[in-house]
C-alpha cells in the first residue's frame, strides 16, 4: 500500500467523537496504511491493519475548569503540558507518513497540538478533521461570548498554519472560516462516517410508536413536540411516544398526565436500544432549537437504512433540513406545537412507504465514501 497516514486523537473509545473516530480509522486503512496515537483505545475494537502507538494518559477536566483556564489564561495549559509529554513518549516510535491527521471534537484540543508538533518535526502535512464547530457556538455554551472568542483566537493562532481542514458539513465549514481566518490551507467538508449497510427489522405491534434514543440536553428541547403530541392524540388514541437516556425533569413534568395514561414514556439509558427501535414506527431526531444551527446529529444519519420515517425536529435554516430536505420518508419541523402536530400526521402517512428515497444521502455518509474523499483530497 502506498500511502502512510499519521492519525492523532484523543479518543478512540465509545463516546460519540470516539466512535466516528474508530469508523474513519477502520473504513481508511482500506485506503492507506495508518498508524494511530491515542492515549483510549477501544480494546475491544477490531484494530487489525492498523498500528496504535499508545500515548500518555490525559485527564479531562470538568466544562467548569476548562471554562476557568479559558477566561483567566485564554488557554488550556494541561492541553500544552500534555503534548509536550506526549511528544516525548510518542516520538521513538514514530515511522515516515505522507500526512499527520489531527482528529479532534468540542474541547479536544490536544490532538491539534500534537499533530502540529509531529508534522513540524517531520516536514510533513498537517491536515485536522473535527466531527464539531470547533469552539462550539456561542449559543452552545449558555452565551459565554468571552469563552467562545478566546478559543477561537487560540485556535486560529495555532491552526494558521495547517495544510488543511475538514469539518462534518458544509454548514459548519463555513462557520468554522469564520472562526479561523488565517488558516490558508484547504478547505472541505467530510461527512460524519457510518456504516450503513443494514437496517433494523420491523416487529409488528399495536399502537403507533414515536422514538427517540439519546439525552435531551441544553438546545435540544421538546416542549414543542410535547404539546404537538398532545393535540395529535386526539386523532390518534393509539399513539405513544418514547424517550430513551437522561431527560430534563420539567418535561417529565409537562408530560406528566400523558404518561400517567401511558401516552409518553421516559425510559433511562439502554445500552441495547435494538429492541425498542424494532418496535418503533417512526423515529425521531431532535436537533438545537435555534435557527441556522451547524450541527447534524449522528443520530439522523445512523437512522438512515432503517425502514422508518424519521421526524427531524430541527431550527430554520438546519444541516438537516438543507442537506436532507426533499426526501419524502424524512420529515422535518421546527420545535413548535402547531409544526409537529402537522408533522406528525406526514409521518402516519409516510408509515410502511419504503426508504428507496434515501439512497443518496447513505452513499454520502457510508464510511468506506468518506474515507475515500479523504484520501483523494489528500494525495490527488
């Protein structure tokens, strides 16, 4: 195999930048051969044909901390402090590599700065992969303008010189320019990677069910769809809707009387969500309530094959509505009663139609698509 690529993360265990991580990496090495720095490797990954160099251990603060550094020292300096360990560590074991890659999300920053060290010391490209708006908007961090502006001047200091960057969508390299404007290298998008290639089955039950799998955190808000579901069980008695992992108090609150009658469900983490899913008539995505958001979940995307509608509840203007707008078995509306009790009626009738609409949209998140586009952007 020709080409050799360097990747630096720091995280390839089972969080979600972890995850996607592990999928790149895995879909790559048919591409590539690769070696891997990180200080969490998933054992139990199939890590064959790929080297992992271990790095040191680092210690994740809380956002608290973190947040502390950023206003008093406009930096983080156990992220520096590491490197230069790391560095250390890391340095015998390295080989010649066409490309060092760092992979980084949220707050990740250390594998920015180790990737540049290792690509200085070697004479060799530097390119970064971020699965998120790197610093997260404003909105994203409760409104902490000053937080937000002294990662971004960080950022745009140590990236400058980088050869190039690759953000999950479109969307968000443009919000990431934005934040980096001396960053002369390429720009591209690379769509999060999945593997795409099976779908959930369908186990025939009574009732209508609406699911949702994942925590309901800061942006992602549901009163809308709670009152929505309220006013659409009216016509639809039979209707239910599930929330699976860690849900905000007030909505278990607001859903109250719906669940005393067995309407809604709260249930809490499930580490195997197959059978809940193979019970589910349409699935639901719920992104950031605001408009002109950069994120698209990995949760719409790894939906895809599955032969179900998919409600994306999503503000004006989405990575969602723009890049999966105009498939018919994928509805979207804005976190708004009238909005999603009118959505929520498509979905009765989008029931049982089929998925062949979707094909685009899962060659352009399949894994192997996406390793390819890198590798290509890369080297040709």
């Amino acid at each position: 195999m020709g080409k050799r690529f360097l990747l630096v993360a720091m995280d390839m265990g089972n969080t979600p930048p972890g995850v996607v991580f592990k999928t790149l990496a895995k879909a790559l090495a048919a591409y590539a051969s690769l070696e891997v720095i990180c200080p969490d490797f998933d054992e139990t990954f199939g890590w064959e044909g790929i080297s992992r160099i271990p790095a040191p251990p680092y210690h994740v603060h809380r956002w608290k901390t973190i947040r502390r550094y950023w206003k008093w020292l406009c930096c983080n300096p156990d992220d520096s402090l590491w490197a230069r360990r790391a560095m250390r560590a890391v340095m015998p074991a390295l080989g010649q590599y066409d490309a060092v890659i760092s992979l980084t999300s949220m707050n990740y920053f250390p594998s920015i700065l180790l990737g540049r060290k290792i690509a200085a010391k070697l004479g060799k490209p530097w390119w970064i992969y971020s699965v998120d708006g790197i610093p997260s908007p404003t909105e994203w961090l409760d409104g902490d303008a000053l937080t937000h502006d002294r990662m971004a001047l960080w950022l745009d200091r140590v990236c400058a010189g980088a050869d190039g960057f690759f953000s999950s969508n479109p969307y968000m390299m443009d919000y990431q320019r934005r934040m980096m404007p001396h960053m002369k290298g390429r720009w591209d998008y690379l769509p999060t990677p999945h593997n795409l290639t099976s779908s959930c089955p369908f186990v025939p039950h009574e009732g209508l069910v609406f699911l949702y799998t994942g925590t309901l955190y800061g942006l992602r808000r549901i009163d809308g769809l709670l009152e929505g579901f309220r006013a659409f069980r009216k016509g639809h008695p039979q209707a239910k809707l599930v929330f699976v992992g860690d849900t905000h108090p007030s909505y278990k609150e607001q859903a109250s009387a719906m669940a005393a009658e067995g309407a809604v469900e709260f249930l809490p983490f499930q580490r195997d969500v197959n059978p809940l899913l193979e019970r589910a008539d349409v699935l639901l995505d719920i992104g950031a309530d605001i408009p002109d958001d950069v994120f698209l979940s990995s949760k719409i995307i790894s939906y895809l094959p599955m032969e179900r509608p998919i409600l994306a509840i999503t503000g004006k203007n989405s990575p969602a509505r723009n890049m999966l707008g105009g498939i018919p078995s994928i509805i979207h509306c804005s976190n708004d009663a009238a909005q999603v009790g009118e959505a929520l009626e498509r979905c009765v009738k989008a029931v049982g139609a089929g998925i062949g609409d979707r094909a685009g949209a899962r060659a352009l998140f399949q894994a192997s698509n996406v390793a390819r586009k890198l590798f290509e952007t890369i080297c040709l």
